[in-house]
C-alpha cells in the first residue's frame, strides 16, 4: 500500500510540473478546510481515502477520515486559508495551498476526482511547514 502511495505522488508531482497548470477561485472544499468545517467536507469524502497528517499515513474509509480531520482541527483550529495552485487534468484535480492554523502553517495537498458531476476526495495530505 505504501508503494501505491508513492506512486501516486510522484504522478501528482509530474502532473504539476508539466502543465495543466490554472489558478482558480477556491472551491468549497478549500473552504470548508478553511473554516475546518467537518460535515461540509464529509460530503465530499471519497468512501475510501488515504489521509496523511503529518508523519501518520492512513488508507481509510469515509468515517476514519473523518474522524481524523476531526482530530486535526481540534488541535489545530483554522484561522485563514491560501489556495496556492489547481491543477485539473479530464476528471482529477489537485489543490494545492497554505492552511493557516492556532499551532502554525499547513501544506495541504487534496487530490479529488468528478463522479456524476460532483468533487470526491481521494487523497489529504497535511504536512507541518517550519
């Protein structure tokens, strides 16, 4: 599982560095992580997500994720959000931004792809700037 989820960042990396690269207006999901909005980015949760917070890496399903952007928000509380790059590529998308909370700044990293014409969340990534 650990070799499918670097091969997905690395992929995701590539995606970034070649092209498909357009700036946009932050979606709801950046919102709803902006203001740490839990039931808001449920909705959006895949059934199956890998979530990475930090140094702790978890494929789970919708309800673990939940639990652990719950966990995460409670220690960290939200106070302003940057979308710093959008990539889309057919159905996928990657978001890529600054989460600014009580304990310090964020990278977030969400890979989301379109089923009948609604966003899923694949992929959190959450890692601690210095």
């Amino acid at each position: 599982m650990r070799n499918r989820k670097s091969k997905i960042f690395i992929l995701s990396f590539f995606t970034l560095m070649f092209g498909m690269n357009s700036m946009a207006n932050p979606t709801e999901i950046t919102q709803a992580f902006a203001n740490g909005n839990i039931s808001k980015l449920e909705s959006y949760l895949n059934n199956n997500v890998d979530v990475m917070i930090e140094n702790s890496a978890s494929s789970c399903d919708k309800n673990r994720a939940k639990s652990l952007l719950s966990d995460f928000f409670r220690k960290n509380r939200p106070t302003n959000y940057s979308l710093t790059n959008k990539t889309e590529k057919g159905k996928s998308a990657i978001l890529l931004g600054k989460l600014y909370t009580s304990n310090g700044e964020f990278s977030l990293f969400i890979l989301t792809q379109k089923d009948t014409n609604k966003d899923f969340i694949y992929q959190i990534k959450i890692t601690k700037n210095n």
